[in-house]
C-alpha cells in the first residue's frame, strides 16, 4: 500500500469513529421472566380410588349430566370419556382410550344389509355390529400396538354404537324411540344408558390390577372377565366351524368360555382346547362358583336405560329397539322423511 492510499484509509477510519463517538449503545441487560400466574400452593394429590365401589361412585360423581361427548360438524375423530362407558372403564388397563367418527356411506350400506327377520342371519348380523365399531371407533391399548377394537367389552359395544350413531345423525334425523313404562315415547341416547350394577357379592372380588374378578377356590385362583367382542368373536367361528366340519366340541364349556378367558390374542384350537381339557379337574366348589357368578354377571351385563318422567320419578327399562337394530343407521320411512312422499 502507498503512501497516498494508506493516508485515505486514515482518514476514512477517523470520519468513522467521530460519527460514532455519540451514539448510545444500549447497555446489555439479563433476560427476565414473568410469570402468567401465581404459583399455586402445594396440594396433597387426592388417594386414588382402589376398590370397586369407589371408583364406581367416583366415575358415577363425573358422568354428571353434559359430561361425554360433544359432538361437532361430524368431522373428524372424537373421544370417548373411558369413565362414561357403561363398564365405568373398570375393567379396561390405564390408557385405555376410544375415539369414534360419524359412519359413511360405506359403513351405512353394509349395515342396511343386517336381516333381523331371519334368524339364520343372527351370526352375520353381529358380524355387521362389530365391522360398524372396527371403522367408525379407533381403540388405543397402551398394552398392544394397532387399533385394538376387539378389546372392547361387549357390554359397551352398544353404547359406542349410539355415540357413532349421534355423531353421523348430528341434527337429530334419526332419533331411537323406544315406549316408557306409562306408554310414552322416549328418544334414546347413550347418556340413559346405565352403567353395570355390580352385585354386593362381587364387588369385594374386583382385582384392581388385573382388572378382573379373582376367586379363590380350595386353593385355585379363578379369573373371571367381562367378556370382550374379540374372545366372543372367536368363540362364536369356533363353533361355527366344529359345526360346518361335524367335529364334536365342548358344548357346556363354551358357554362359560367368555367370562373365563381374558385375550383372544395367541388363541388357536389347541390352546383353547387345552384349556378346556385343564378345567375337567375342576370339581363341585369351583363350578357352583364360577355358574353362580355368570349368572349375576348375565344380568349385570344387560344394558338398561334409566330416564326421569314428568313428574321427577326415576325408571329403569331394557334397552330395546323397537325398529331393529338396523333403524339405528337406516332411516325408517325416507320416502316421508327425505323425498316428500
């Protein structure tokens, strides 16, 4: 660099500094934050409920009336409150969770197909009720991978019906009417429905960890379940396909089956069979148990509807369908109520 240029650079740097000599440079200062909200005080956490009576009167305390569902537009995917569930979700594993969506166009004309007249159709028609939970209802078990429907309770399998039923019928175009006691009409939603009533003589068996009634038989520990959709769908082509192939089965021990076995996963004939064949050692103690309790669990296990008549009084009815099964998806008289007519 030559003289000439190293002068300009000299005075460049000096215009430089004397432009910046009067510039406040804002000082540095730390980072603060301020709280949204005050911190709340420390609470002891509420004891969780253990027994069965306790959390079925904590779940009945939350199904208060307006807890449940809300629907909206009918799009999308909503859950399900495990607690509203007719099981109070007692016999589900923590994390157990139910979403639904509205049944489409798909769904409805396969399930317009259901026959109810004839009753050599009874088996397909069931198929039909669990192919409307397996595409409308999407299941999360925290203890297997993949959408786990089958895993529901029986028991509950109606109630998730008519919460896919209000969620496709959103503006009320279809509405159940079943008959009250005094004759009068009540339209039916899955908020009537009431939860199972478990018996006295049960309650004090409730397994909270495995979810579960556990007995103790001279000396045997007894499992008994509420039965779920996938072990009775299991049961229900065993059976069909002995049937089909005139091979002999148990005919008394399938009758218990679904209350004695928890998974229909790793189920095969053999292991099944071997099961049964376990069982035949069994004695007098260990079957008036097991029979006495299915028949308190049988009638545990009817869905019922409870509903307030004008006047404040309480009721209890079964639930019934006076227009099918079927009219839950399929609107009856259409050419009335859609064309007109």
């Amino acid at each position: 660099m030559n003289r000439k240029d190293n002068d300009a650079l000299g005075a460049y740097v000096r215009d430089v500094e004397e432009k910046t000599e009067n510039v406040d440079v804002p000082q540095r200062r730390e980072a603060t934050v301020t709280p949204v909200y005050d911190e709340a005080p420390m609470v002891e956490e509420p004891k969780k409920p253990r027994t069965i009576e306790e959390q079925m009167a904590a779940r009945r305390a939350a199904n208060i009336e307006g807890a449940g569902v809300h629907y909206r537009e009918n799009l999308g995917y909503l859950e399900i409150p495990i607690d509203s569930l007719p099981t109070g979700g007692l016999f589900y594993p923590e994390g157990f969770r139910v979403k639904i969506r509205a049944a489409r166009g798909e769904e409805i004309k396969h399930w317009s197909t259901m026959s109810e007249n004839d009753m050599s159709q009874l088996s397909r028609n069931d198929d039909i009720l669990n192919y409307m939970i397996e595409r409308c209802a999407l299941v999360e078990n925290p203890e297997y991978a993949g959408n786990c429907w089958r895993d529901l309770k029986s028991v509950d399998r109606i109630y998730i019906l008519l919460a896919i039923k209000e969620f496709t019928f959103d503006k009320g175009e279809n509405e159940l009417m079943v008959p009250g006691e005094g004759g009068e009409q009540l339209a039916v939603h899955k908020e009537m429905i009431d939860f199972i009533q478990i018996s006295d003589d049960l309650k004090k068996f409730y397994n909270n960890d495995k979810r579960c009634f556990t007995f103790n038989v001279a000396g045997q520990e007894i499992n008994m379940y509420i039965p779920s959709i996938g072990v009775n769908e299991w049961l229900k082509k065993y059976a069909i396909n002995k049937q089909n192939s005139r091979e002999s089965y148990d005919e008394d021990f399938i009758q218990f089956a679904p209350m004695l076995i928890r998974d229909y996963r790793g189920l095969t004939n053999r292991a099944y069979e071997e099961f049964a064949a376990s069982t035949r050692l069994w004695g007098v103690k260990e079957w008036s148990v097991i029979s006495h309790v299915i028949e308190l669990l049988t009638d545990t296990t009817q869905p019922k509807i409870k509903y307030q008549d004008e006047r404040g009084g309480e009721h209890e009815i079964p639930l019934t369908f006076p227009g099918g099964l079927r009219s839950l998806f399929v609107i009856p008289d259409p050419l009335r109520a859609l064309c007109g007519a």
